[in-house]
C-alpha cells in the first residue's frame, strides 16, 4: 500500500501508513558473498542525497509508531537530534498531561508529512480530546545516511518554540460567588470597595468552596510563564460559592459613608463573635486600609492603655487624676488646644480624651505592661487569620518618650481601622474574639486566641467611661441620637510632614462595634465619628 495514495491502517495504536517492501532495509545493507573463502565484501556506501519517498514514508511511519506506542527514547533515535525530541516527548506525556495519543499520517509532500494528532488528556478529575494537526520533514542523517525526521518542536505542535514547552495545568483559582451572612450576593458593583477583596477570597477558597479551576493546555516560552498561549481548553471550571460574615446593610451603609471624603476607611465587626461585618474603604485600591493599614491610632489607644492602668491599681474612674496643660516624661506633650482641668477624675479624662493625664502615670506601670495588656487581652500582635489579608496591630515594649507617646496612641504603636474595632468589641463583651471574614470551618484554620478575659470590674469600668464618652464626651456629637448600649472612643493621631493629624473613632451599639480612620481628618469626633455612626445605625 502507498502512503502517499493515503492508504493507512493501525499499527501499535496509531493510525499510520504502510509502505511496500521496496522501503524497507534500503539503507546500510551488507552485502555476504559466498567466495568460498568465507569472506565479505565491504559495507555499502552511505547514501547521499534527499531522501526517496519510500525513505519518507518509512521514517515517518516509525517515529509516529513509536510516538504513539509511548516508546520516546526510540522515537527520538528516529530524529536528527536525540536529545532534544526525547525532551519534547517526554515532556508532552508528562507535563501536557497526554495520557494517550492516536497519531493520523496525511499525504506526503516531497519530504514533509502532515499528520492529525488526538490526544486524550487526563489532569486530575478533568479529561478531554484535543485534536489538531501538525507535520514533519525527513532529512537523510549526515553521518549514518539514514532517513531521519528533521527534529522542530513544531512536529509536537505547531505552536511550539524552541526551548519551550507544553503544559496542562489549572490557569487560576476558581471563581467564587461570595454571599452575605444571609445568603445575598455580594457584588462589587454594589460593594466597590469589595472589588479587591473577592479575588484574595477566590484564590484561597475557591476549590475549598466547591469549585473547580479551569484547566488549559498552554504553550509556555524559555522564560515559563510568560507569553504562554493557550491551545486547548480541558475544562471551563465551576465558581465555587462562599458565605462571608459580611452584612449587605452593614457593607451599603460602610460604602455611603466613607464615600463622603476622598480617603477613609472603615471596619465594623460583631462582639460577640469576632464576625467581620462591614469593610469599606473611599479609594478603591489594591490595598485594603481597613484591613491591612498600618498608623498611629491616636487617644483610641486610650482603651488599652486604661485597662492596663485599671487592672494594675493606677486608676479608677472616679479616682482624682488632674489633667494639666502639659506633661513631660523623656519629652514635653500637650493636649489638643492646650486644654486643662486641673480637677479632672480619671473617667473625665478618659471622655475629654486628656493625654497629660494619662501620661502623668507613665512611670506607674513597667515599660512592658502596656505590649503585654495588647497582646494578653486584646489579642493585638497575634497571628490573626481573618480568611484574607489583614494587619493584627503592634504595641512594642519601649521606655522613656516612646513609651508615653504609645500610651496615646503614638509613637511606634501601629493599627488598622479592624484592630481598633476589635478592641471596641472586647470591651464590649470582656473577652477578645479574632475577627473574620470567612468562617474558619471552610478550611479548618486556628484562630488567634487572647491569654485572658479583661477582668469582670475592668471591663466594667472601662465600659462605664466608654458609655460617659458617648454621651457627654468628645464622642458625644457623633454618637447623638443612638440610643442602647453605646460605647465611644475618639483619636486624634499627629503624623510627620502633615498640616492636619489623622481622625480616629472607635464605638460599639449592641453587638455590633466599629472602628474608622480619615487621613488628616483632625479631630476625631467630626471626621471618623459621623462615619462609624453610620454603620451602627445601620447595623
């Protein structure tokens, strides 16, 4: 049968052309004549020249056969270049996933071979047939005169370049369909600020939510990924579908808010639980502020530093602590506009936010006592796993200037509007709970876990002055007309080089509690306060 009549039959599991006996051994023979001595002549000359169209044929037929069979090394000692089509072959089974290949011969042209190649391929539970086409040329070997399939990365696709490779693998995580706490779609087109955070939550939950990548063959350069074109779908995938802690009320009212100033940030989370309710941010960035920013809280830092003052016998609500202009301990510090009230109670100063009295009892407590009240109680500075990217706050230990300043809120204390919530809502409750965003049963993660609870009378006093700074205090303004349990702290944060100090507010109503920011807001109170009132109403 002539291949290039198109004759074919199946040889070894691929379809391929025979070709007469005429092509066979028609190279390298031996001629043994029988002299009488025992003797043989010498070894024919190697042949020169382009290959016959038997040549053609024949190679073409055996490399395809051994292709097809999966026997790659012999496959490649068909071809002019060993090495390298081994490589290739190799490569095609084992990195294109091609568990199984039907190769199809076409017509030859000259020395050139087209041929179809369906290839079954199996990745994970994901199986498909690509069929496409591609073609071959046979030289004659320089050395050994045989017929040889001219080695190109095209003969295992078309596609292919030197140095590069075929792969099968899954492209990107599924996509997920994040809900509400209550099963609502959550869409970015109703959620901006929810934008950057959907596809943290695809790449870590995707499968894990049930769905399932989508997988492709690509044609990968020298470099890997880089300029990879896909050749073949395996499979679309699925979206997965996700439940969050976030509450679409919460999140619309978070939205409206922040949307107000050109930068702002908020996070409001549930107390009783650490379920993260609402995040929201004015600019709609890769960086995500509310979770992962990293700033001077400011006199919110107050909190923390009144349970460790409280729990160490220092203060007490109603106990004396006068509130003058200015206090020195390693450097001079005031409070805003220079106030004073010499007959203050430390209640008072907590909810007229007084930094000279708070920092009069800066050499009270040891230098380690307000790093180990954060962490200990409030869980700051532990590894939190929220289910997305997130900052967990740090409190330092320091001495002299740097530990006054951490006292109110500056210095090298660092936090994020959801550290601050967070430790609005351990107050609230008595205990910290890690917030969340994802529920850590979906991937069995640990959440942080404080040492302690603040003690019953700490976080009752601490409540109390909350309570008084809500109603009569700096927080006052902000939280008019919020009727319940309600708890307020505002903050006014100085940062180098800017004319205005970042605002800070952090409260709880119930069991919900929030925690905003505005970079150079001023004071507190009127810039982050109207936001987080917000979304307490709201929620």
């Amino acid at each position: 049968m002539d291949m290039r009549k198109g004759a074919k039959i199946a040889v070894g599991g691929v379809a391929v052309a025979m070709v007469g006996a005429a092509g066979l051994g028609a190279y390298n023979l031996v001629d043994a004549v029988a002299d009488g001595t025992g003797t043989k002549s010498e070894a024919a000359p190697v042949r020169t020249g382009p290959p016959t169209g038997d040549e053609v044929d024949q190679a073409a037929h055996d490399f395809l056969a051994a292709w097809a069979a999966g026997d790659t090394e012999h496959a490649a000692t068909l071809t002019d270049n060993a090495s390298a089509a081994s490589a290739a072959l190799t490569g095609y089974r084992e990195s294109a996933h091609v568990e199984k290949v039907t190769l199809e011969p076409g017509a030859a042209t000259g020395a050139k071979v087209p041929f179809t190649v369906t290839a079954e391929i199996a990745y994970g539970k994901q199986h498909s047939t690509w069929k496409y086409t591609s073609s071959l040329a046979v030289v004659r070997g320089r050395t050994s005169g045989k017929a040889l399939v001219d080695w190109q990365p095209t003969v295992v696709h078309p596609e292919l370049r030197t140095g590069g490779t075929l792969r099968t693998d899954a492209v990107q995580a599924p996509q997920v369909t994040a809900l509400d706490r209550d099963g609502e779609v959550l869409d970015p087109k109703d959620h901006p600020s929810l934008a950057p955070v959907l596809p943290q939550l695809r790449k870590r939950f995707g499968e894990k939510a049930g769905g399932e990548p989508a997988v492709e063959v690509r044609a990968q350069g020298p470099d890997g990924g880089a300029g990879a074109r896909t050749l073949h779908v395996v499979s679309k995938g699925k979206p997965g579908t996700l439940r969050t802690t976030l509450d679409s009320d919460a999140q619309r009212a978070a939205e409206a808010a922040v949307a107000k100033r050109s930068d702002a940030s908020v996070v409001a989370v549930k107390p009783s639980t650490g379920e993260i309710l609402a995040v929201a941010n004015s600019r709609k960035t890769e960086f995500n502020p509310a979770l992962q920013g990293q700033t001077a809280p400011g006199s919110t830092m107050k909190v923390v530093t009144a349970a460790t003052l409280l729990e160490q016998g220092k203060a007490a609500p109603g106990k004396p602590l006068p509130c003058p202009k200015y206090a020195t301990y390693g450097m001079r510090f005031h409070n805003v506009e220079e106030s004073e009230n010499p007959k203050a109670t430390f209640a008072q100063d907590f909810a007229a936010s007084c930094n000279t009295a708070f920092i009069s009892l800066a050499d009270d407590i040891p230098d380690n006592a307000l790093a180990a009240e954060a962490r200990d109680v409030f869980g700051l500075g532990l590894e939190w796993k929220t289910g997305i990217g997130s900052f967990d706050g740090s409190v330092p230990v320091d001495s002299g200037a740097g530990k006054a300043a951490a006292m109110i809120g500056q210095g090298r204390v660092q936090m994020s509007p959801l550290n601050m919530a967070s430790v609005a809502a351990t107050v609230r409750t008595g205990s910290f709970h890690q917030p969340y965003l994802v529920a850590p049963s979906v991937d069995d993660r640990e959440l942080a876990r404080a040492a302690r609870s603040l003690p019953a009378p700490v976080a009752r006093d601490l409540r109390s002055m909350m309570r008084l700074t809500a109603l009569s205090g700096t927080g006052a303004r902000a939280m008019a007309g919020l009727g319940g349990d309600v708890g307020a702290k505002t903050g006014s944060a100085e940062v180098d080089n800017q004319t205005q100090p970042n605002g800070w507010f952090t409260a709880y109503r119930g069991d919900v509690a929030a925690a905003a920011v505005v970079p150079q807001g001023g004071h507190g109170g009127d810039s982050a306060g109207p936001i987080v009132a917000a979304v307490l109403r709201a929620g």
